[in-house]
C-alpha cells in the first residue's frame, strides 16, 4: 500500500503543480489519503475524489487495470495446475475468472480449494 499511497500523492502533486489543483483541494486530497489504513480504504478514498479530479480517476483505472492483469496471471497458474487433477473445476474456474467485476478474493470465496494451489 505504501507505494500506491506514493504514487497517488505525487499525482495530486503534479497536478498542484500544473496549477489544475487548487490548495484547499489539494489539502483535502492529502488530508484523506493519510487517514487510509488499507489498501481498500485508500481506494474507497480515491474513488470519493474521482468524479472532481481526473487525475485520480485515471489512477484507479490504472490499479484496477493492474490488479486484473494480477488476477489472471494467478487464476492461469491454479488452472494449469488443477487440470489435472479436476479439469471440470478448472475451466469452471476459468470461466468464472473471465466475468466482468471478478476478483481473486471472490473466486477463493466460491472455490477455497484454490487457495491450496
């Protein structure tokens, strides 16, 4: 989390910087990142000041995108190794991990055998 809180604070920066950020907001943006203790709060966080601040709303498409990216590579190693052993659990899995919206945390919810691979 250390380094996304990071990332996001030299963007908000950068955009103080560039004159596209006035003090009070800029403030009020560093003031609510700092009270974020996980890296859940820090987003919930940051999506309150999207819809104001493209900037931020262009970092959360970025995690987001980085998470997925994270996700999939995770899912294709558990596929690859449970085909063998399950391979209709696998390609349920692998359908399920290509649904819009899908995370790690709720595929382990629905399937918490692959927490085991």
């Amino acid at each position: 989390m250390p380094d996304l809180v990071t990332r996001l604070k030299n963007l908000v920066n950068e955009e103080f910087q560039k004159q596209k950020l006035d003090m009070a907001s800029l403030m009020a943006i560093l003031f609510a990142l700092g009270q974020a203790q996980t890296t859940g709060e820090l987003i919930g966080t940051a999506k309150a000041f999207a819809d104001r601040f493209p900037v931020i709303d262009g970092f959360l498409s970025e995690v987001s995108a980085q998470e997925k990216q994270s996700m999939e590579k995770d899912v294709q190693a558990i596929i690859q190794k449970m085909v063998a052993k399950d391979p209709m659990k696998a390609a349920q899995i692998a359908k399920d991990a290509m649904q819009p919206g899908a995370t790690f945390d709720a595929l382990a919810a629905k399937y918490p055998e692959i927490k085991n691979f």
